[in-house]
C-alpha cells in the first residue's frame, strides 16, 4: 500500500495530541492521520494496513512510550528485541490490544 504523506509541523505537540483525543498513556514521539485514523508513535505498517482493511469503528492505534528493538519500526537496535504492544483506541476512550510483538 502507497500512502501520501504530508508534514505538518505544530508548535505545542501536547495540545496537538489532546485535541486527537490521545491520553498522556497512549501519547509517543509521532502523531499521524490516516484516512480517519489516528496513528501514534511507532506502529508497524503491517497494523496500519490491517486497520485500512477491516475498518473497525475506533479512533485510531497507538504505541505508546519509544519502545526501541530490532522488531520496531523507526527504532531499531540491531542487538536487542522489544517486547511491544499496539493498542486499538476507541472512541469512548476505551483501549484494547490490537497486537503484540516478541
């Protein structure tokens, strides 16, 4: 899948975050928008791709905090593997395991 991507660079990142409706919890390095979808921090492409296919009534996925590994998208550290999880957002605010990653 080919996305286009433009950059919009915001002063206050924090309000940025808030007004997407992401907590301090769900809140990483890297807000983005696609189609709908609110994408936070390091989340696979694979999880993004899924999420474009099945549609699901949610606000978006998140990885919170900057987990690094070499399974970590933006993050890799050739020698180390992290433990990560994504997370599916819903929009009552509720929060569900989306993936897990070894």
């Amino acid at each position: 899948t080919n996305l286009s991507v433009t950059t919009n660079n915001v002063s206050d990142v924090n309000a940025f975050k808030q007004k997407a409706g992401l907590t301090r919890e769900l809140a990483s390095c890297h807000t983005a928008f696609v189609e709908g979808y609110v994408i936070e921090g390091h989340v696979p492409a694979s999880d993004v791709q899924r999420l474009l296919e099945e549609r699901p009534d949610i606000k978006g996925l998140s990885v919170p905090g900057m987990p690094a590994g070499r399974n970590v998208p933006g993050m890799e550290v050739v020698d180390s593997n992290a433990n990560f999880n994504v997370y599916a957002i819903g929009h009552d605010g509720e929060v569900v395991l989306w993936n897990h990653y070894e």
